[in-house]
C-alpha cells in the first residue's frame, strides 16, 4: 500500500514536473515565433518606411524642378514683356527724331530759298548798276557821233541829245524800277512774313505751353511703362475719354498733360493722381476714375458757384447757374480767368448801381452771370451773351438780369440803366491794366472752332483738339459709319478746316471708329 502511495506521489511529480517543463518548452517556442514575426513586421515597417521616403525625395525633386521651370518662364515672360516696352520707347523715341530731322530739313530748305532769293536781288541790283553804266556810255557814244554827222551847234546837240535820250532812259529804268520793285516786294514779303511768322511760333510756343499743359510729378519712372501699359492701352484710353495729349518723354519723374482746356487737362491730372496713388492702372480702372473725378469737379464747381454768391451776399439762385459760374474758373478770356473776372464784374456793378440808386443785388447777379455762355457745349448756337441770357431766364433769373447778360455785348438791345451799369463793369474788368492779353484768347477761339467744326458732321461723337492745335481726334459711333465712310470723313473734315480756319503748319485729322463688346460672368 505504502509502495503504490510513494508510486503515485512520486508520478505525480514527474507528471508536474513534465507538465512544467513542456509548458515552459511551448512558451518559448512560442516566444521565439512571436519574436520572429516581430522582427519581420520590423523589417517590412523599415522597408515601407524607405520606400515611403523615397517617394518623399522623389516628390520633393519633382516639385522643385516644377518650381524652377515655373520661376523660369516667369522670368523669361517678364524679360520678354520688359524688351518688348523697351522697343516701344525706343520706336518712339525714334519717331520724334526723324520728326526733328524733318523739321530741320524743312527749315534748312527754306534757309537756302531765302539765301536764293536774297541772291536774285543781288543780281537784279547789279543789273541795275550795270544798266547805268550802260546807259552813260551810250551818252558819250551818240554825243560824239552827233558832233561828227550834224551840223548843229553843240549845244543844240547837246540840247536834242539830252531830250532823246532822257525820254528813252526815262521809259527804260521806269520798265527796269518796276520790275525790281516787284521783284524786292515778293521777295521782301515773303521774307518778312518769314521772318515775323518764325518770331510769333518762338514766343507763341512758350506762352501756349504755359496756358495748356500741365506737370504730374511720379513717384519713380517705373511708373511710366505702367502708365503706357501694353501696346499703349492705358495712355491711349485716359487720351480718348479726356480728350488730352499724354507726353510722356525723357523728363525725370513726370509726365505732361497738354490740352487748350483747361477743365480737361484738370480732369485728367486728378485722375493720372488719383490712379498714380491706387496703383491701379487698366482701361477698365481709367474709365472708373476719370467718371468719377468729373462727378468730383462738377461738385466742386457747385461749390465755387455757392462761394462767389456768398461773398457777394446773393441768394436763391439755381444750381445749374452756380454749376456755370464755378465752371468759368477753368476758362480764360484774353489770358484772364473768367470765374474771377465775373466776381469783379458783379462787385463793379454792385457799386455803380449803389452810385445811381439802382437795385445793388440785381446788378451783383447780372454781373456775375454775364460771361456763363462761354462755358456752355457747343450743342448750343449764339453768342455767349444770346446763349447765357436764354439760360438764366430759363432758370428763374427776372427779366432785368438775363436781359442786362444779354446786352452786355449789344446783341440785345439797350433798354434800363442795368443793361448799361453790367456793360460797363465788364469793360472796366477787362480793362484794367494786366487784366487781359490777346494772344492766347486767339489760339484758344481757333481749337475752339477746330473742335466745332469737326464735331459738325453726321456720326460724330466726339472731337477734342490736341497737340497744340497741330492734330484733332475725332470719335465716330460705330453703329453710324463704316471703316470705308471714316475715311471720307477725315478728308470732308480737313477740307472743311482748309476753307473756314487760317493756321500755321498742318492739321491732322484722325477718326477713331472703335468695336466695343462687353459681357458679365455671372
């Protein structure tokens, strides 16, 4: 019994004692599996992960050799753009100077044709002497042959020789005088007319540029080429919806604007400004500003109107007539500024009225209003008195104060006391010593009628006169002309400017006839 207890004791033992071993075996078996599986999931982690850094490197190169060519062809397209702007300038820097080897040329060839002619009076002066010359030596001649042949005394041959001969030398060097005073006078004539014609564009050329151009001062001359934009849209759009001449030349940090009016060149200064200052510069941002700096003038020529009845202590007066009177500070009259003239005219008035016992106010508005047809569109015929005196009434203005406008140059007929004290404070304004000059009133009434002839035809929009009076644009509708009638159109215009204007030099005429087509994307 004891034997079979000690023989299952001693199993049982080796039963835990196997049992632990196979279980401690399997373990590590399992162990060794699981770590075997651990270092190949390593190893495929590694793998992946080179793989995926790889693909990584790879990406980054090819995103890099993107970039470089992307910088690339921006660089080669901006350099393209920057050459392409630089052959622009050049162009026109070679235009003005073949214009200037012209004008050299020209006034080369007239220099020789006055050297020429000069010589011909030469010529003619030494025909003269010569002819003289002749003439005493014929004397001697038949004085002597007379001596010879006649049987007269010789003072009676003397005397009958004398005779002959001053009635032949008379007729002689009467037919030769005239011929050379025809001669010197055309000669002269031209010369002089020459000579006067080339001292009035000398002295004409630096009062008209002072009167009609304007200095728009750049932060830099980059801004130039963005002001010209490509293929000139931007200088040529701001030109056409102003009616200016743009110049943009070698002048450090500034652009000039040239136009005989004054409320055009003021127009465009405000808005080149204005685009200047918003670094906008397009066809589309041009047009936006230049409508919206004419709403800004026309306010502020409301407001000069409310100042100049204020200061003259004049109320109820209608707003289109204040939106004139502001508007006569951008005109001139002799070189006299109309916005001032009109204040001085209108507080002469008011004490020449005071002097007579007349109404001080009413001669104040007759005064300040009589010049305000000089600022109205050509749509409207008549003089300025007609035109401003059908103006005020229309706007409420009584009857003693459009017909003193009206009168003040004597279209209407003088009928009150008014109508005088208005005329004479006009001409004492103008009068008064460096009040008014000539010359610049004239060249402006000749681009006044330029524009007005050319804007007298069928189908035109628009005309403005540019370059100093030498070039007028005009616009036509497009709907209204063919490319075909636009050429006709320039020629019946120039034909038009040859019979009715007297100017130096040329005038070129230019239609413009442009397609615009506008959509939205909605």
């Amino acid at each position: 019994m004891r034997s079979s207890l000690f023989y299952i004791l001693i199993s049982g033992i080796f039963g835990l004692a196997l049992g632990t071993f196979v279980t401690f075996l399997s373990r590590k078996l399992l162990g060794r599996a699981r770590l075997a599986d651990a270092r190949k999931s390593a190893a495929a982690l590694i793998d992946d992960a080179k793989r995926k850094s790889a693909d990584v490197v790879r990406d980054a190169k090819m995103q890099a050799k993107d970039q470089r060519y992307r910088m690339q062809q921006e660089f080669e397209r901006e350099t393209r753009q920057g050459r392409k702007e630089l052959q622009k300038l050049e162009k026109r820097l070679r235009d003005k100077q073949e214009k200037l080897d012209r004008k050299i040329d020209f006034l080369e060839r007239r220099q020789n044709e006055l050297e020429d002619k000069e010589s011909q009076i030469h010529k003619l002066q030494n025909r003269l002497e010569s002819g003289k010359t002749e003439y005493n030596q014929l004397i001697q001649e038949v004085r002597k042959e007379l001596e010879k042949v006649s049987h007269l005394t010789a003072e009676e041959a003397k005397n009958r020789l004398i005779k002959n001969v001053e009635e032949d030398a008379r007729m002689e060097a009467a037919k030769r005088m005239r011929q050379i005073e025809e001669d010197a006078k055309d000669t002269s004539e031209r010369k002089a007319n020459w000579i006067i014609g080339n001292a009035v564009q000398r002295l004409a050329n630096h009062h008209v540029q002072e009167k009609t151009v304007s200095v728009v001062q750049l932060p830099s001359d980059d801004l130039k080429g963005r002001i010209i934009g490509r293929e000139g849209r931007n200088i040529r759009t701001l030109e056409q919806l102003v009616g200016i001449d743009l110049i943009v030349d070698d002048t450090p940090e500034a652009v000039v604007i040239s136009s005989f009016n004054p409320l055009r060149r003021e127009i465009a200064r405000l808005s080149l400004e204005e685009l200047i200052s918003d670094g906008r510069i397009h066809p589309a941002r041009i047009e936006e500003v230049v409508h919206k700096v004419e709403k800004q003038l026309d306010k502020y020529m409301r407001e000069l109107g409310e100042q100049a009845v204020f200061d003259l202590g004049i109320q109820n007066m209608h707003p289109e007539l204040l939106k004139l009177v502001g508007k006569l500070n951008y005109r001139t009259s002799y070189g006299q500024n109309q916005y001032k003239h009109a204040i001085e005219v209108a507080f002469i008035a008011g004490m020449i009225a005071a002097e007579f016992g007349e109404d001080i106010k009413i001669a104040k508005r007759g005064g300040l209003l009589h010049d305000i047809g000089k600022v109205m569109d050509h749509d409207v015929e008549g003089g300025h008195a007609v035109i401003g005196a059908e103006f005020a009434r229309k706007h409420g203005e009584e009857k003693r104060v459009w017909h003193a406008i009206g009168a003040h140059h004597e279209d209407y007929p003088i009928e009150t006391l008014m109508d005088i004290i208005v005329q004479v404070a006009d001409a004492l304004s103008g009068a008064r010593p460096g009040a008014r000059r000539e010359v610049i009133e004239t060249y402006i009434k000749r681009l006044d009628d330029l524009e007005g002839i050319s804007q007298s035809f069928k189908g035109v929009e628009k005309a403005y006169a540019i370059q100093a009076g030498r070039e007028v644009r005009v616009v036509v509708a497009n709907e209204s002309l063919s490319d075909e009638e636009t050429v006709l159109l320039s020629r019946d215009i120039a034909k038009k400017i040859e019979q009715e204007l007297t100017y130096p030099g040329q005038i070129k005429v230019t239609v413009i006839r442009e397609t615009r087509a506008v959509e939205f994307a909605k």
